[in-house]
C-alpha cells in the first residue's frame, strides 16, 4: 500500500475548504511507470479557482490539471487520468523529459458527498499517526492502488528557543511539519517569532515530561546549550519512545553529558540518539546548522513513510 506523509499546509487547505462550503478535487497519483515527479500516494488539492495544496508535477502539468479538476468538480463526477511523458515533447511540447507516466484519480469533493472519502480520514489523523484512504478503482480489474495509508505530518520538539534556533523551525514550517519550541528562559520564549505551525512555551527542563505529551512528536531536538537544560531534556527524552533525539554540539559535550547520565543513557544508546544532529554538508552559522538539522531530520521522516 501507497503512503502518503500529508503536510500541515494540505489539511489546512482543505480545511478552510470544507469550513466555507467550497468544492475541491482531491488528485491522487494512483500509480507510475518510469521516472515522474511524483509517485503512487502523492496526494494534491486543488479548488475552482486553481490554486494548489501540493504538487503533481514540478510545475509542467499543473495548468491542464486544474483545468481537469474544475471539470471534475462543476460537474460532480470523478475522473481518471493518464500523462504519458515519455515522448513529451510531441504530447505537450513541454520538453519535460521525465520519461515517464503518471496515473491520476481526480475525485471531486464538496458538501453534498461530505467532501468523502477525504473528511473521515482527516478525522482520524487528528486522533492518530495514520489512516487509511479508500479510494475509487477504475473499474478494469486493476485496483492495487486504491487504498494509500496518510499519516500527520511530522510534529518536532525544538528544546531551545535561543538565537539559532529561528532558523531551524522556519524550516520545519516550510517543509509543512508542525513543532514546539520550548525554552527555561522567558526572554528567549518572548523574542522567538514563531511560524503559525509552531507553538512555543516556557517551561523548565524538568517538566518537559510532565508538562508535554512526548508521544505526540515524532523527533526532538535538544539545543539549549546549557549542559544542565540539555541533561535534564535528554534524561526525560530517555524515557520516551520518540525515535530520533537530536543533541546539538561536539562529541566531547556529548560524551560529557551521557557520562553524567549514566544508567539514564541506555534509553539513548539504541540509536535513537543523533549526536552531533545534522547531516554534515557545510557551513558556519545557525541557517548552515539549520539546514544540516534539517536534512536528518527530513531522511528520518521519509525513512517512517516507508516503514
């Protein structure tokens, strides 16, 4: 079965959709051949007016989609779909060339069928990591990819608010993933601008386990850069289940905090802890570092998809 990670900025499309009374055509790509951008359970929203939550395509094929899906949805019927690239240049005159075909279902969405099968699913996701989407088959016998698993989108712990930490939850907003940031110092919690996706609080060190339902995160990253702050976030993220703890700073720093652990570092020393975070590509500064912290956490995330 097809997963599909949905981004924050997806369920808010269809929410403000749904909320208003306005029609939607949910694309799903259903199956490929070849190379495409996209691949079976990418999911794509579209409205009346062309506007996008997601993306088919890097850019190529989207003006006939929306022409599709408008279709679609004036006239209340789903559709199906088939973009043969590999010899573009004579299909579109595009020049793509990506070689490959991308299968689409464009199934209309509205307040007369309870924008289903999308609404019941959304639902779930509040609740849960995953539900199961059900699809509509073409009717040819072949329906292997008619149900694709949606998951939430990925929720991060950013335990530091200081002067590096801006950059990184700029991009967990942009890569459509929800966070938290969490600080021991007011003033560092006041002076963060935070993105709408991003909730930020003060809250001692010690209360992290207490004051935060850690389930609800699927990553943390430990970046106070106060030893006592970052033990007592590791100690309480010691006996959690999240699967990827992040430790910002040097091997030495870290080894110094796990020996002052002790016993409490066997919940880390399983893998879950990533020390020195981040992918190492480069650069100085907190956008570098960023950026670094980033891409792990990004291959970790897409690592779950196809767990």
């Amino acid at each position: 079965m097809p997963a599909c990670r949905v981004s924050r900025k997806f369920l808010d499309f269809f929410d403000a959709h749904r909320s208003s009374g306005q029609p939607v055509a949910l694309v799903a790509v259903t199956r490929t051949q070849g190379s495409s951008y996209s691949k079976a359970g990418n999911l794509v929203l579209i409205d009346l007016p062309g506007r996008f939550a997601g993306l088919v395509s890097g850019g190529c094929l989207e003006n006939d989609l929306a022409e599709r899906a408008a279709d679609a949805i004036e006239r209340s019927e789903r559709a199906f779909v088939a973009y043969d690239l590999r010899d573009d240049d004579d299909v579109f005159g595009l020049g793509v060339g990506c070689d490959g075909v991308i299968d689409l279902l464009i199934e209309p969405l509205h307040a007369g069928n309870g924008y289903e099968p999308l609404a019941s699913c959304v639902e779930r996701l509040a609740a849960s990591a995953g539900a199961e989407l059900a699809l509509a088959a073409r009717g040819d016998g072949d329906d292997e990819a008619a149900r694709i698993r949606l998951m939430r989108p990925a929720n991060i712990l950013v335990l530091g608010a200081g002067p590096d930490a801006p950059p990184l939850l700029q991009m967990i907003d942009a890569l459509g993933w929800r966070g938290a940031a969490v600080d021991h110092r007011r003033h560092y919690v006041e002076a963060l601008r935070c993105p709408d996706s991003i909730t930020a609080q003060c809250l001692p060190a010690a209360d992290v386990a207490r004051q935060l339902d850690l389930a609800q995160f699927d990553a943390a990253i430990v970046m106070s850069h106060n030893l006592a702050t970052d033990r007592a976030c590791l100690e309480a993220l010691a006996r959690s289940d999240l699967g990827f703890v992040g430790l910002l700073g040097p091997p030495h720093r870290r080894e110094r905090l796990l020996d002052e652990l002790g016993e409490e570092t066997a919940g880390l020393l399983d893998g879950r802890l990533r020390a020195p975070v981040g992918k190492r590509i480069g650069g100085r500064g907190p956008g570098a570092i960023a950026l670094e912290i980033a891409a792990e956490l990004q291959a970790y995330v897409c690592s779950l998809e196809s767990a």
